[in-house]
C-alpha cells in the first residue's frame, strides 16, 4: 500500500464520517482522486461504509492488517535510492518502484528532488530506459556517502545496522570501537559520543575507499605525538586482524582529527583537573552574570582544552596575535558572545596572574561560546505551539515531529486531538478544516513547503513583535535627551570615557569603580565594532541605573590606530536586571550598522527626537 492510501486509511480510523471534499483537502488531491482510492482500497479488501450525503468512514475501527502493512517513508525511500546508486553504481527504477509498492512516476519525482541536492557536489543521476546511474568520480561518491551518514546519525543516532549496509568489507563494529577507546585511554586522551561517531565515521570511509581503489599496504607514519600513536598502532591491527589498510594520507588525517577533537583526560593530571575546577567556576559566573546555562560536560572537555593550550601560551608568552577577518566579523555579528570571552579571559587572567590580552585568542574562545550559546542567548524566545488533529496518534505525533524537526529550539509543540483544553497562549494549528477560530492556522496532515512557509511567518511575526515591544521599552527606559549629544572634538578615547563618565558618576547612574572596569574593559579589547560604531562598557554589570549615553561624531573620530573612523560612540552603563532588553537593543544596533543606508540615516540624526524617531523607524 503506497503512502496516500495508507494516510487515507488513517484518515478514516477516526470514527467520523467524511466527505470526498474533506478528505480532498487533508491528502491535498482532488475528490475525483480520492473516489479512486476508494475503489482500490475496496478492492484490497478494506471494509468502507460509505453515504451519499455522510461520504465514508471504517466499516470496522482502524484495520491494523492495513495500518500495519508500512511501506517506508517518502525520505527513506529517497535515501535507500541514493545509497543503492552509490554502492551498485545504476538501477532498475521501475523494479525499485514495484518492491517498494509505489508508481514508477514517484521514483521519478524522487530522482528529481535528489538531483537537486546531488547538484551541490556537482553530480547528478542520468535515466534512460528506466534505468538510473549514478554520474559521480570516486571522490564524489565519498563525500556523498559520509554525508549520507552524517544525516542518518542526526536523525536516528548512531545505527550499527547501518554501518552494516553502508560498508560491505568484513569488520567487528564491536571489537573494532572497543580497540579505538582502548588506545584513546593508553594515549590519555577522551573523545565524547559524537566525536567518536565521527572519527569512526571517517575511518570507515577511508577504509571502504582504500578497498575500492585497490591501492597496496602504505607505510605507516611515525608517531611523535598521542593521536599519531593512537592512529599508528590502529593501522597495525587493522592490518593483521582484517587485512585492512590506510592511505597514508587517511592517516594523517584521522591524525588531525583526533588533534582537534579529542581532549587530554584530566583523571590522571592533577593540573589539568585544577584547570577544570577554575574554569568551572568562571563558568559559574559567566551563568549568573549573563544569564546562560554553560554546564555540559561536552561543551567544558572542548573548552577545557583549549583553555590549556591557551595558558601554555600565556606562559610561554606566545599569544596569538596576528590580526584574522574572524576577529572582525563576531565582534561586529556576536558582540554579545564577543563579551563573554573577553569576561571569560579576564577573569582566567586575573586567576592565575598571567596576561592573556588578544583579540585573536578571544575570538577563539568566542567561537567555543557562540557554537553552544548563540541559539539560548539571553534574549532568545520559545514559542508555544499547539496542534489540534483529530483522529489518528501516530499522525498527529508524525505532524508534531515534522514540525519540531523544522524550528528546533524556537518551538514547543504541544498537541491535541480537539480544541477543547488547547493552550493558546502562543501559535495554534489544526488539520481539521472544519475547526474555524480566529487565529487558528490550518496546515495540511504533510506539513508540505506550503504549510512550512505559512508557520514561518507566523513565528517569525511572533517573536519578532515580542524582541519589538523590549526593544521600545529599552528606548523609553534607558535613552534620554541629556544623555545625547553632537560633538566635534575628540582628543582620544580614554578622555572621552572618562569625560562622559565623569558626567554619569555625577547624577549618580553609576560608582566610581564603574568608569575603572570601563576602562579596563577597552584595554583588553577594544569595543570598536569597525562599522563606524563603538561601544565602550564595563566588565562588570553594576550601574545604578541603565543609560545609554550616546555621541555622534558627524566628521569621524578615530578610536584606534590603524581603523576607519567612529561616527557613532554608545558608552553602555547596564544594571544587572535590565541585560536581557540590553540584549535586544544590541541586536537592533548589530542590524542598523551592519547596513550602511540605515547607518548613515542614524548618524546624520541632528537632535534627539531625531534620532530616537530614525531608530524607531529603522528597526521596525
């Protein structure tokens, strides 16, 4: 049974009568179509009780015979195609077709939608006379296939069986990744589960490569380092366990591998494990200061590591220094994430007396940060979905699945099978078009494109209205005119911030200390985002009161030697309980710089109100 008349049968199972109109819409096809799958679904056998008036429901509930009878899904089938092509080289679609009871025409369709992706590696399936093969060099092929495996890893975790069908040369999984974690822990070194997936991943590849091209035995390289004895050693036994061998070049590799993702194990070291402790606690702070959740173990073994790499540095003072187009890019897309690692290396500095002051090696630490934070930054937000489908569990589980996999983190799907207790605080979708309430969205029993684009917006619209209504109270709490001005002269940054707040200190928005630690931040790493825009701050949150003091310098000044000129200076004062909306208003400013149309109507702002009314206009 293909899967329109499976989801037709599922469609029936809920106990109601449905028209051929109804049913139309939920399977997206015509009713004259859905007429003809009732005859077939007659002719297989299935009992229908139909009316002309009613239209048609079970005769009997649910027929597991034909629930049961599951024929895969249209991406399975899609994907079991591609690796039949990668393995066998060309096909007999017509045949692929009949095993997997669907029209030869739907294995066409899917030949098109995989030659799209396939364009990416500059392949493609060429079809003549039903057969299909695979147009693709070897190096192709392999990269297609290691893809091919990321995704099915993603999905449904690390599969075995999977392995087994990808690779057909005789190999233990068992034995083979029980001798890899042996050598890891001889070498002292630790991979977490997804790293080690990938290494094996990549040796698997490199083996199935070495077994097609046919190349002899290769020398193994010498071993100077942990992950070169790990590789080495494996080499050896792979060749007298299995025959098997590597290319000296998959060696290296792999060798490189394992440099980048495996971390030395702290249960012997006495110094790397008061390493953990302090970074722990620097963790710690980082969590209460900005709000964050940086507890994964995973996310501190990769930290930890390049922490002490970054020390060993410090001590033998070869920080690295020599300017990268990285630094320039997180600090003006992440200024956020920016400042986490420059409080992260000020205070590993301050702990173990050592000067750690680089903006190459705080943009590495960045890069630790914004892998794992940038999606649960302070001012991100989590839309409630609801789902109203009636009848079937496993298709509104199926719908609610399709949708999870589509936003991720952004959403929360909660699903029901009437509107009767839904939760409307947020988005609500049904796929029972009878159901018609203000503000309920109606999608299809497919979640297709059509429905993915409609909830998009919706969402988009949602949160957007949410980050737009902070951002408003962000202005009208922490902007004002006194705290504006329009200046011509500038002698250097230091004696702008300590003039401007000097002022602030006055009228008693912030401590002394306060203008210290803004200071102390700049020295470490300037806060010129190099879009004509700088915004001196403190380390440390503690103002008594938000305010964002803002000058515009019509003519330019320059704020380091060596940069483009500073039109616009934001000197940030911040009290601890207003850096989610901070959050916000960087986002905002993030946006407007990084356009220059919208930048040049910000600082050709002559008053105030003018620039409060294009900074309201803009950021809409």
């Amino acid at each position: 049974m293909n899967d329109r008349l499976r989801m037709l049968v599922i469609q029936l199972s809920n106990e109601k009568w449905q028209t051929a109109q109804q049913l139309a819409q939920q399977l997206e096809v015509t009713p004259r179509t859905i007429r003809s799958y009732i005859a077939k679904l007659k002719e297989n056998g299935v009992l229908l009780q139909a009316s002309h008036t009613k239209g048609y429901r079970l005769q009997n509930q649910t027929d597991s015979q034909f629930l049961n009878e599951v024929s895969i899904g249209p991406e399975a089938r899609r994907r079991e195609f591609l690796v039949a092509l990668l393995h066998h080289g060309s096909i007999d679609y017509y045949h692929f077709a009949l095993e997997h009871h669907v029209e030869d025409t739907t294995v066409a369709k899917d030949i098109s939608l995989l030659n799209r992706k396939l364009s990416s590696y500059t392949a493609k399936i060429a079809v003549k006379d039903y057969v299909a093969a695979l147009e693709a060099n070897e190096e192709q092929v392999r990269q297609i296939l290691l893809d091919q495996l990321y995704q099915e890893s993603a999905t449904a975790g690390f599969n075995v069986q999977a392995l087994r069908h990808y690779f057909h040369f005789k190999f233990n999984y068992d034995e083979l990744t029980q001798f890899i974690r042996q050598q890891l822990k001889q070498n002292d070194l630790v991979l977490n589960d997804y790293n080690f997936t990938n290494f094996v991943f990549h040796l698997l590849v490199a083996i199935d490569r070495n077994q097609k091209l046919g190349k002899t035995i290769q020398p193994e390289m010498q071993a100077s380092n942990q992950s070169q004895k790990v590789i080495s050693v494996l080499v050896v036994w792979l060749r007298k366990s299995y025959g098997l061998s590597l290319l000296t070049e998959d060696q290296h590799y792999l060798t490189l591998l394992l440099d980048n993702t495996a971390q030395i194990s702290w249960k012997n070291h006495e110094s790397i494990r008061k390493m953990a402790t302090m970074v722990n606690k620097i963790l710690q702070e980082i969590n209460l200061r900005y709000e964050l959740n940086l507890n994964d173990e995973h996310f501190v073994d990769r930290l930890l590591l390049h922490v002490a790499n970054l020390v060993n540095r410090g001590h033998c003072s070869q920080l690295l220094r020599h300017q990268i187009p990285l630094v320039h890019h997180i600090k003006q897309t992440y200024p956020l994430i920016y400042d986490v690692a420059v409080f992260f290396v000020s205070q590993l500095a301050k702990k173990l007396d050592l000067a750690l002051e680089s903006d190459t090696e705080i943009a590495l630490i960045a890069i630790h940060f914004g892998l794992y934070i940038e999606d649960s930054l302070i001012n991100s937000d989590t839309l409630t979905i609801s789902l109203i489908s009636p009848g079937y569990q496993e298709l509104r589980q199926k719908i609610a699945n399709k949708i999870s996999a589509s936003y991720g983190k952004r959403v929360v799907v909660k699903t029901y099978s009437d509107d009767q207790r839904v939760d409307k605080s947020g988005l609500v979708l049904t796929t029972d078009p009878t159901v018609q309430r203000p503000g309920y969205l109606i999608v299809s029993n497919f979640f297709n494109s059509r429905d993915r684009a409609n909830v998009t917006d919706k969402i988009d619209h949602y949160l957007q209205k949410k980050s737009d209504l902070r951002f408003e109270y962000f202005l009208s709490k922490c902007l004002s005119e006194e705290n504006f001005q329009i200046s011509m002269s500038f002698v250097d940054k230091r004696s702008f911030i300590e003039q401007r707040g000097n002022d602030l200190l006055k009228t008693g928005y912030i401590e002394a200390d306060f203008l210290g630690d803004v200071l102390k931040r700049e020295s470490m790493s300037s806060t010129n985002m190099l879009n004509g825009v700088a915004i001196p701050h403190s380390l440390q949150i503690g103002a008594n009161r938000s305010i964002i003091d803002i000058t515009i310098f019509p003519s330019g000044v320059i704020w380091d030697k060596n940069t483009a000129p500073v039109e616009i200076v934001v000197l940030s004062c911040i009290k601890a309980s207003d850096q989610a909306i901070f959050g916000d208003f960087m986002d905002h400013l993030v946006k407007i710089t990084s356009n220059s149309k919208l930048f040049n109507r910000l600082k050709e702002s002559r008053n105030f109100n003018d620039f409060l009314h294009e900074l309201r206009t803009i950021s809409k």
